[in-house]
C-alpha cells in the first residue's frame, strides 16, 4: 500500500521505468516500484494502467509505440526470449505486419502462449541467432526464414524473396544455416525454394540474365544502372524513353518499397518515359515473354522516333 506522501514518487518511478520500456512496465516492476495487487487493480480501473498481456501494462494512455506489442511480449515472456516467426519476418519488412499474435520464442523455458501472443520453445538459439533491431532482440533474418520453414508458413516464400532484395542475408548464409540445421522440420522446404531460385536474386546476375536475352534475340542493347531524372533505373533505352525495372513486389514485395517504386514510376513517366517491370519469375521462367514484351516496346519507341515532329 502507498500513502499520499510517497504516491507521487511512485508515479514517478513507474513512468521512468515506463519511458525506457515504449511506454511498458510489468506486474513485478511495479511490485518492485511500491504497487500491491489491490493498488494494480485500482490504477487499471481509473484508467492509469492498461492491461496488455497477462502482468504487462501501459502506462497511462492506450496510444502504443509502433514496436508497444513486441516489446510487451517480451516483457511478459521475460529473459532469454526474443520476437521470431513472421512476427520477426515483419519487423525485418521481409513481410508486411497483419497486427496478429505476436511470435515470441524463449530458451528452455515453460512460457505458456495467451490471447495475442505465441510462444515457441527452442533448446538451441545462439548469439548467431540473435539480431537487435529498433532496441528489441528479434531473430536472425536466417534463424527467421527457419522458423517460418518449420512451422509451414504460408508467407514464407515472400520472406524469402524480400530478404534477398533488401540484402538482409550475406552470401552462402542460409545455406550453412541449413547445413547446421539438418534433419530440422522445415528445412526440405527451404532447400526447395533455394533449388527453385538457383538463377539468383542479386542485381549482377539480373543484369547478367537480362544482357544474355537482349543479345540473344538481336536487341540494341540498353544503358544498365543508369541515372534518370533523380533515379538509378535498371536498364534504359534513352532514345526509345523505355525504362526495365526488376520488381519483387508484384508477388512478394513490401508496403515501403512498392510505394517508393510507384513514386519513382510516376515521375519517369510524367518525363515521358514508358516503364516495364519485370519480376525475378518472369526472368526466369518466362525469358521469351519477357522478350516478346520488349521486343513490342521497343518497336513501339521505334515508330514513335520516326513520326514527323511538327
């Protein structure tokens, strides 16, 4: 029980505590801070406290900081645990955020899963697994791409796919990762999806790809990584004004870089440029369509150079 003198002091250290944690304190902390369970109630029924997990609280306002939920989730998990699953695959944009439950994995521990949070158990996560990001622990982008392997998530081929756009994985990486991880659940999953994208997702072996068919089928060839009104476009035919862009987010993208590519799109055609994309698939499985669409294009320009200008 706290008397008056000291309840401001107590208010006071909770919110400290509360700063540093996006606005969070547990049960224990506030025990720790003076608060018995009957004060708890009282501060959560005048509107001081608000209940977020099982022992986790917001201090004061409902408002949540944009990582409020997995910082609550590890404080109601407590040590050795960290975000994992898609809810690490979020956090890392290798997958957009749905505000479902949030995946927390801890290390030899009984922690039970509640309403709005999912706990893993593991009894092997390393400091190689291990990655802060916006001051939280999360997972590795490897351990994560595991994780979702292992459970048979659906967005685990999206993950895959923005976690080599966005660089998150050094060369051979996951590969070791699955080398160490043998006979893991999952991991006949990821080797497949490694296999099915053996042509690479990096932007020399794009380019390399891309030269091949242009040449192959007698094109001019075109400018590669050229600047254009503010921008590095892929490929660019400056008489024809006809940009090609690799595009991972027509299947697998995330909210940020589709938005900023839209954007980049908008300005070149505004300058009059026609822009195609053509994603990582197509390039791969699809190098005659893909040819026949800039072969058109191309004749397109072609023809629009050769009317008379009035």
């Amino acid at each position: 029980m706290v008397g008056r003198a000291g309840a401001g002091t107590v208010t006071a250290r909770i919110a400290g505590t509360a700063t540093r944690q996006q606005g969070l304190v547990t049960r224990r902390q506030l025990h720790e801070h003076g608060l018995d369970d009957s004060a708890i109630k009282r501060r959560v029924a005048n509107g001081t406290l608000y209940r977020v997990f099982h022992g986790v609280y917001l201090v004061g306002h409902q408002a949540r900081a944009p990582i409020a939920r997995e910082t609550a989730a590890l404080l109601a998990c407590g040590n050795a645990a960290v975000i994992s699953h898609r809810s690490a695959a979020a956090l890392w944009s290798m997958v957009p955020r749905d505000g479902g439950e949030v995946h927390v994995t801890v290390l030899r521990r009984k922690v039970r899963s509640r309403p709005g949070l999912r706990v893993h158990q593991t009894a092997h996560l390393t400091s190689v697994d291990i990655r802060p990001k916006d001051g939280i622990a999360l997972t590795s982008p490897v351990r994560t791409l595991l994780d979702l392997a292992a459970d048979g998530d659906a967005r685990l081929e999206d993950a895959f796919t923005e976690a080599h756009g966005l660089r998150l994985l050094r060369s051979g990486e996951l590969e070791a990762a699955i080398g160490r991880a043998s006979g893991r659940p999952g991991v006949i999953a990821l080797r497949a999806l490694i296999a099915s994208h053996a042509s690479g997702y990096t932007r020399s072996k794009g380019e390399l790809e891309m030269r091949r068919l242009v040449r192959a089928a007698h094109l001019p060839p075109p400018l590669v990584n050229a600047h254009l009104h503010g921008y590095m476009v892929d490929f660019l035919w400056s008489d024809r004004r006809l940009v090609v862009e690799f595009d991972g987010y027509a299947a697998h993208g995330h909210r940020v870089a589709f938005e900023r590519d839209r954007r980049r799109d908008a300005v070149l055609v505004a300058a009059g440029y026609r822009v195609i994309r053509v994603t990582w698939r197509q390039l791969l499985d699809e190098p005659l369509t893909v040819v026949a669409r800039l072969a058109t294009s191309l004749a397109v320009g072609d023809r629009a150079d050769a009317r008379p200008r009035g």
